[in-house]
C-alpha cells in the first residue's frame, strides 16, 4: 500500500530535519507548505523518488507521475502524521 511506504519514509526524513526544524514545520499553516518545495521536497526527490526506487514505483502505479506531485503529497502527510503525535502527546501529557 502507498500510504505505508510513504510513512515508512518519515524516520529517515525526520532524522534529517532535526528538533527545531520539526518544530519550525509543524508550527507551519497547512496553506504554507508549498514553502517546502524546494529544500525538503528537493531532498526527497533527490534521494527518496530516484527512478525505479520502490518508492517511486509505486506512485506510479497509483498513477502519480511527477515527481513534484509525490514529494508534496510525502511532505503532506509527514505534516498530517507529526501535528497528530503532537496532539496525541498533548493529551497524553493532561492526564
């Protein structure tokens, strides 16, 4: 499934961004994440979506071509799956 080679990616990604990057990040409106284009999405495109990577490949087979298209909808979903264990974190830490 694409969603879990997607998610599978995000250690390697978080690990590059660092603590204060993160927090940069997950601060971020959601309507400023085309600002990622080209630093984080250059890396993933770089190193994440090289020609018949797995990865790659199975963007296009859920007919995603471009290469831009896969690296925002990566940085899309990271966004989504940090600001999640940050609200999960939060509640956890009230009770």
């Amino acid at each position: 499934m694409l969603f879990n080679e997607i998610q599978n990616c995000f250690p390697k990604i978080i690990n590059l961004m660092g603590k204060d990057s993160i927090q940069t990040f997950v601060s971020s409106d959601y309507c400023s994440l085309y600002k990622y284009h080209f630093g984080l999405g250059t890396f993933i495109r770089n190193n994440l979506l090289k020609e018949n990577s797995y990865l790659y490949n199975k963007f296009k087979a859920a007919n995603i071509t471009h290469k831009d298209d896969m690296s925002q909808l990566i940085i899309t979903l990271l966004y989504i799956y940090l600001n999640e264990e940050r609200i999960i974190s939060k509640n956890l830490n009230k009770e």
